[in-house]
C-alpha cells in the first residue's frame, strides 16, 4: 500500500456517518479497519442505517465494538407506498440504545415519484427523534427547496450529512441551527463551491465523515472508501480554514460527542 491508501487515523477523531456492513460487502475488511481505529483511539465511528430492518443485523455485526454507535431511519429511496408504514412502526420500537434518526431525509436525484411521501415520512421520523430525544441524519439530494421549507417548519436538531450545496445554502442551514457534515466529495478538484461551504460554517456546527463505502476522497478515489480514509477529508477542511488537521479532528470529535451524546453512551 501507498502512504494514501493506508488507513490510518488522526487520534480522538470522530466519524459520524459510515456504512460499514456496506463496505465490508464491498469487500472492506472491517474488522481490521475498526480494530486499526481502536488502537488509534479513534473517539466513535457513527453507523448509519438506511432501513430500520437492516439494525438487528448491523447490531449483531458490530455491536461488540465500543467506539461504533449505531442509528436507524428509513432513507427516502426506500421509501414506498406499500411498505413504509411497517417501516415507521419497526423504527418507533427500536430507538432505544442508537444515538441518531438517520438517514433520512429528501431525494429527488433518482425519482420524484414518491415526493409527496417523501416529505410526510420525513416529517413522521422528526417526530420520532423528537419524542426520543435524538438527534436526525439528515440526506439530502436534488431536494434544496424543499428540505429548507421543511426544516425551516420543524426544526430539527441534528446535521446535514455529506453537504454538497453551495455557501448560500450552507448559511441558511446553518442560520437554522443545522450542524453541516463534509465526505469525501468535498476534496474533489470539480467542488470548489463545496470547499466556499466549509469556510462559512460555525466551529461549533462543524462535522466530518466518510459516507463509507461511498464517495472516497481524491487521494483514495475509485476505492471502497472506509473511516481510515477521514484523515484526507479532515486535511481538506483544515487547509480551507487555515488551520491544522489535528485542530480540525479534535473540534469536530467534540462536536460529534455533544450531538450524539456520545459520553453518555
Ligand atoms: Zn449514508
């Protein structure tokens, strides 16, 4: 392995939005890349779910590791007329233990079929984080105006997961309380509007994630991105704000921590 493409982590980081059962079918060795973050005394690692069925299965994988903390939510692309009921009535049994409603959210990038009960099933699963006092993962793609409507109505509190919009919309988001989460896309040579986002965003709102297996960063591009790849996002986000990688992981790390209320799990 090249230096690039060895994982290795900077210590006490968080990553707060990973698929890790996704990679490992991607062919990802996730133990050996937890058990490497471990050692690095990486601080969590968030494993998000995209349907409340896929958690028993999830849990039983990586429910062993103390640095993983696990949500549930039904992404808007698997959301259906036929099945999403079911879906919401499993999530509302399941809240206790995860740290997060997520991912959910809009997108109107693949179809807007179901755009009317995209909007009322997010709207549903604020309710549940409401009530369970969590926080929301929220996705969002193809979507903008709608989504700033519905938060702009609701709310939430939780954070705009792999924000890819421009420094406008990162301002209106945050100026709703939003805390604002950058993957990998963010080092990409084609996202300097994304890089113009990173600088707008509050030190206290400010998050990082790898979106793994998805979206790896330039350095890693075209391999299953994983959460030893955060350190090229963190160094990314720590040059557009003129500050150091080391800086940027132990603020976001402190942030995560307050969000998802890691210590007290
Ligand atoms: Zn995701």
């Amino acid at each position: 392995m090249s230096a690039a493409t060895d994982p290795s982590y900077i210590p006490g980081c968080v990553d707060t939005h990973a698929h890790l059962t996704v990679a490992e079918a991607r062919g990802v060795a996730i133990d050996l890349i937890v058990a490497q973050a471990v050692d690095a005394r990486v601080a969590g690692i968030i494993d998000v779910g995209i349907e409340p069925s896929d958690l028993q299965a999830r849990r039983d994988r990586l429910g062993r590791w103390p640095i993983v903390f696990l949500t549930s939510g039904l992404h808007p692309t698997s959301v259906a007329p036929d099945s999403w009921r079911e879906a919401i009535d499993t999530l509302c049994a399941q809240v206790d233990g995860l740290v997060a409603v997520g991912e959910i959210g809009l997108d109107y990038h693949w179809s807007t079929d179901h755009a009317d009960l995209q909007r009322r099933v997010l709207r549903e699963q604020f309710a549940i984080a409401r009530d369970a006092g969590l926080p929301v993962i929220i996705h969002n793609r193809d979507s903008e105006a709608d989504m700033l409507d519905i938060l702009a109505d609701e709310l939430p509190y939780g954070v705009m997961h792999c924000f890819s919009q421009d420094a406008d919309y990162c301002r209106r988001c945050v100026g709703l309380g939003m805390h604002v989460s950058f993957g990998g896309n963010v080092t990409y040579r084609s996202a300097g509007s994304i890089r113009d986002a990173v600088a707008v965003v509050p030190d206290e709102l400010l998050l990082v994630e790898t979106d793994s297996p998805f979206l790896s960063p330039q350095p890693v591009r075209g391999k299953p991105n994983h959460p030893g790849f955060l350190r090229h996002t963190i160094a990314c986000v720590a040059e557009v704000r003129g500050t150091t990688a080391e800086r940027i992981a132990e603020l976001t790390a402190s942030n995560a921590r307050r969000l998802f209320g890691l210590n007290s799990r």
